[in-house]
C-alpha cells in the first residue's frame, strides 16, 4: 500500500478520542485501509497524553466523553497547536456546532455519518495543513487561495489541481469553477451562471454553460459521466461539492 503522505515525505498519524469502540474500529480500518496511521483513546485523559506523546497529524474528537467533553478538548489542544482537528456528535445541535467551530475546531460532523466522507475531509483537512505550513515556510500570501476537498485553487497566479494534479484551464472555465468551488453546495441556475462570468443576459440560451460544465467535469471528475464534484440538480443548475475518489 502506498502510504498517504501528502506533500510532506512522512506516514500521517491520526488520533481518535471516541469511547465507542465500534465507531473506533470503523474508522480506524477505513483509515488504514487509506495508508495512514491511527491511534486511539476511549478517555480525554488518554487521548491528551497520546497528543502530547506522539506526533499527530489530526485529531477526530467525540463531543460526549466518559471522563469529560470533546468541546474541552478541542479548546486545550487548540491552545497549544494548530494541529487539524474534526468533531464528531451523536446530537445534531447546531449549538455544539457553532462552539465547537468558535473554539478551533476545522470540521464537524454529526453522527450516523459517510466513513468515506469523514475520510474526505481527513485529507483536505492535512492537505489544507500542509499547504499552508509550506506557505509559510515560503512567505506566500494565503489570501489567494481555495482548497475545497481535492480541489486546491490560487486566484492570484490563477492555477489550480485537483488531487495534486495541475489543470489546464481556459479563462472561463477556471473563472466558473472557482465561482462553484468558492459557494461549496450552493446551487447556481445557468442564468446566474452566465451572467456572472460572461457578465450578460443569455436571453435564454444557456447552452454555453453547458459546454463549460462538460469540459470541466472531464478535467477534474474521476468518472465525467457520473459527476460527483460538478452536480447536476435536475429542473435547477449545478452544484460543486466536496468529494475524494477512493
């Protein structure tokens, strides 16, 4: 298996604080399955000497612990790295949501959720990382870049990669794909669409749209004809969302 490593040339060690030991095992085995690294706890006591101990990569933190609250956690390894960290809750409160974002944390997720999808937005979250780690390292300004799951887009040099990989675009097409990527989940229609990167009415002809959608889909999509980041919402528009090919 080629371990995943991302930019930087090490194993990525992930850390689960979840005292459900099935939710554990599930996680852990997708994860593995994707070359990283795992280490887990049942306890906050645990899972903070793990963190302190070992060099983690990413935390996934279960808001209800035995021993204490995931929302604690989160704050006291916030205050000491900026380490990517990932909520998970069995209680769909958008209270603990908007906390547990206000205190640092990267993402949240509420259970019963996708294991694909968690394992997604565990690498955006170390791409993310690294790529602003790397930025730093070089003095690079952040202000103009997008990193939406696979997709990493810079508006100042305008290039952008999807899964590392870099795309030839045309003016228009990085123009619409930026346009979709910076509004993640938002549906356009094609009129919206048309006016905001060709700057006028398309008097009902929104063919071009169309055509723009196809080309990018077969630049960026693992399979074209089954879109899965260039969504299609029947009788609307078109949606980008977050996706990572297994």
């Amino acid at each position: 298996m080629d371990f995943y490593k991302g930019g930087i040339d090490a194993v990525k060690n992930i850390l689960i604080i979840d005292d459900d030991l099935e939710v554990q095992s599930i996680i852990k085995s997708y994860l593995v399955r994707e070359g990283f690294s795992v280490i887990c706890a049942s306890f906050v006591k645990d899972g903070i000497a793990m963190f302190h101990e070992q060099k983690v990569d990413l935390a996934i933190i279960d808001i209800f612990l035995p021993d204490g609250n995931g929302l604690d956690v989160c704050n006291r390894l916030r205050s000491v790295s900026q380490t990517p960290i990932i909520l998970i809750s069995a209680k769909g409160d958008e209270s603990d949501k908007v906390l547990g974002l206000g205190l640092g944390a990267d993402d949240f997720l509420t259970k019963p959720f996708s294991i694909n999808e968690l394992v997604a937005r565990v690498k955006a979250q170390i791409r993310r990382n690294e790529y602003i780690a790397q930025s730093i390292n070089q003095k690079k300004p952040l202000g103009g870049t997008l990193i939406v799951g696979s997709l990493m887009i810079d508006t100042e040099s305008r290039t952008a990669f999807c899964y590392d990989k870099p795309l030839s675009l045309t003016a228009k097409e990085f123009d619409l794909l930026t346009l979709l990527a910076k509004n993640e989940n938002r549906v356009f229609d094609k009129e919206s669409l048309y006016d905001a990167i060709w700057g006028y009415d398309p008097n009902g002809d929104t063919r071009t749209v169309m055509v723009h959608i196809r080309r990018l889909r077969l630049k960026i999509e693992t399979d074209p004809n089954n879109p899965k980041m260039l969504v299609t919402v029947w009788g609307v528009g078109y949606k980008f969302t977050t996706y990572e090919a297994k």
